[in-house]
C-alpha cells in the first residue's frame, strides 16, 4: 500500500482523487500498488464532503508522516507550492505537479533535489494537460535532436480563436462567452497575453536542450489585438489564426516565440480547434509528429498527473533521469529569425512594393479602405526597419 498526499483540493487536485477512486483497480494492477490518499491539503474544510476526513491546514503534518511516499502538487503559482514541494522532496517523498508557474520556474532545482535525494519530481500535466508530451519527449524520442517543437498549448485561446474564426466574433464578445463557460478566468491576462503558453515552451525548449531556458528571455504576444477584420483576411488567404508557442534549433541554438501566426490548411496545427490543444514536434530522425488532446480541464489534467503517479509508485527507489541544468541557455535572437510577414495598411501598393520588393498583395471586399499584403521571407530585424516606414500599418501576424 502506498499512500498518497493531495496539496490543493481544487479542480485538478479533487479530479485526482477522483481518478484514483474510480479507476483504483486499474491503478493497482499497473502500478503493482494499492494507493490510498491519507491527506488532502487545503485552506478550505469542505464540511460535509466526504473529503473532509482527510483535510490537513498545514504541510508539515505530511512532510513528517513517513508513510506517505507520494505527493501530488496542484495548488498553482510559484508561492507556496516551491516551499511546500522542497520540504516534501528534502524529506524523501516524491512529487508530482500540474502546476507550469512552479516547473518554468524552479524546474531544474527540483530535478536536481529529487537526484540528490533518489526520488522523483515529474510534471507531465504542466504542458498540455491530459497530452502525453514530457513523457515522450524524455523517452520515445529521446535519442532525437529535436529541431522544432510548435505548440497550442493554450486551450483559452484557441477556443476564442476558433470562435471568432466560426462565428465572425471580436474579442471582447468571444472572451466574455468564454467566461461564462468557465474556459477563461475572471482575469484572463495569462492565457490571452500568452504568459500561460510562454511558461510551456520554456519547460519543452528547458528539457529539449537540457538546460534551463528562462520564461523571461521568450518573446511574447498574445491575441489582444486580434480583430474580425484580422479573421476577414486570415480566411482569405486559406489560413486560420492560432496562438503558437514555437521553439526551433538554428545555428545559434533554441530561438523561441509565442505569437498569434496564420497557419496554412496543409499544416496539422490548423485543423486544432475550440479547447484542444496540440503540439509538433519535428525530431532529426523521426521526422513531424503531433500530439493531440484535450489541453486543460479536470479529468484530462488529474489523468496526467495520475500517470505520473503510477510512475513513480514503480520507480519507488530509482530516480528517473531528466536532464535539466540550472545554467540558463542562452537562446537564439528572435529578431534574426526569418519568417514571411502579413501586414494590414493603409499606405498605397506603390509604397508598399517601393519598401518591401515584391509581395503578395490580398484584398478583402468588405474593407475597401485598406490592403493587406504578404512579404517574401526575411528577418523580423529587416521586417520591423520596414514596418517602421510604412504608412499607415494597421496590423501584422506572423506566417507559419
Ligand atoms: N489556462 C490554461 C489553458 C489551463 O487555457 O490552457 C491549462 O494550463
């Protein structure tokens, strides 16, 4: 029997424990285990919930009760959840978490801690949710240089995009319905500035190359500015808006980005819609894969933070090796990436091919008063000293 300690009775933590109630003979089987959750950690006392047995206030009653092995982490942000997953991983248990802000951020720490004490500290629901994507990047493909992973690794996002694509909607319409369906946060910042997608492929490109990447050195833009007009053009050229967390190799390392990108109808990222989630990975050997599924809710995220469980409770005194050093990498310069650029403006076809060469220039009717145009493929260095000259720019989304 091994047991198990919850920190966070919230969605993610109660659907963990749901998990391992409903599907506890097959748990058993494939871990070799019975598990029992002996604690669950919250502020709340949830009167009346069964649960409510099993409520402790404070960690320390599961960092010195040497019966539990497992914890599970599924609080959220960096504070208090560090504090807590240290002393829990310091006094010998494993660990397991949800939770992205504490990966991206003291990822490489807790590795080396869990090494250091022979445990195990594993994070599979942190990206993509219920999607199998650190498990098969640290061991099906792992003898693959990985050349480039892009993600949609925001279901928030992708949901309002998908409506705003379907129904014609703006913005401010979409994120209010998202809302009220419980798929945004009353204070959606993370998910629609990309701050959420950023902290996800910091923690790929971090156990791609095997060093820390800091969520601070990737470059980022959300889908604030997105309009219907955007959408008006994007449908146009036979391409759809997706929010993208990309990492590529170049010769000068990892350069990573996330930004709204116009995805053409022959990539697998365009076909990912409404809340799913999907990453591509391209590896030197295997050549494209994608990973698809359902990127956040309760269910799929507890299923990946059980699987972790399970690994851990067959790997109760071996330490899994995840290669991840503290030293931060330094990552390729965003600006000298090479892309080709759509560009929304108001300045006549002859300026525009007087700036930029030749381009590909695509009307929309119902916006009589402005062009959009393609530009050939250059860096964003050269894009943004052209921009810069351009009358007139209303708005420019990145090709994929
Ligand atoms: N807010 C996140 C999303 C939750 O929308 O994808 C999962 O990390």
């Amino acid at each position: 029997m091994v047991k198990v300690a919850v920190m966070g009775y919230g969605t993610i933590g109660s659907g963990v424990v749901e998990i391992l109630e409903k599907n506890k003979e097959r748990i058993r089987k494939n871990s070799g285990e019975e598990l029992e959750v002996k604690y669950v950690l919250d502020l709340r006392e949830f009167e009346g919930d069964p649960i409510q047995k099993k409520i402790v206030h404070d960690y320390q009653v599961i960092v010195n009760d040497p019966e539990v092995r497992v914890v599970v982490e599924t609080m959220g942000g960096v504070e208090p959840a560090y504090t807590f997953v240290k002393a829990m991983l310091e006094a010998g248990k494993h660990v397991t978490t949800s939770n992205k802000a504490l990966v991206a951020d003291k990822g490489a720490e807790l590795i080396a801690l869990a090494e250091e004490k022979n445990v195990n500290f594993l994070f599979e629901a942190s990206v993509g949710g219920g999607i199998p994507i650190i498990r098969p990047l640290m061991s099906s493909i792992t003898g693959d240089e990985i050349v480039e992973i892009s993600g949609i690794v925001n279901g928030t996002t992708n949901y309002m995009l998908t409506k705003m694509t379907n129904e014609g909607l703006a913005f401010d319409e979409v994120l209010k319905e998202a809302q009220a369906k419980g798929y945004a946060e009353k204070d959606p910042t993370a998910d629609v500035e990309g701050y959420d997608a950023c902290r996800k492929i910091a923690i790929l490109t971090s156990l791609v190359c095997g060093q820390q990447v800091n969520y601070e050195d990737i470059h980022t833009e959300g889908i604030t500015t997105i309009t219907k007009e955007d959408i008006l053009y994007a449908k146009k050229m036979g391409r759809v808006v997706k929010l993208l967390a990309k990492s590529c190799l170049t010769e000068n390392g990892y350069c990573a980005l996330v930004a709204p990108f116009l995805i053409s109808n022959d990539h697998p990222l365009y076909h990912v819609n409404d809340v799913f989630n999907a990453i591509f990975v391209k590896g030197n050997m295997l050549g494209d894969s994608m990973f698809y599924g359902s990127g956040a809710g309760k269910l799929p995220t507890a299923s990946a933070v059980v699987g972790d469980i399970v690994d851990m409770v067959k790997h109760m005194n071996t330490h899994i090796v995840l290669r991840w050093d503290k030293e931060p990498v330094k990552l390729a310069d965003y600006k000298q990436s090479e892309s080709r650029f759509f560009v929304r403006t108001k300045a006549s076809k002859q300026e525009i091919s007087q700036l930029f060469g030749e381009v590909e220039f695509v009307d929309v009717d119902v916006l009589p008063d402005e062009i959009g145009f393609v530009t050939a493929p250059m860096s964003e260095a050269a894009y943004e000293q052209k921009a810069k000259e351009l009358s007139d720019l209303l708005r420019m989304i990145r090709f994929n």
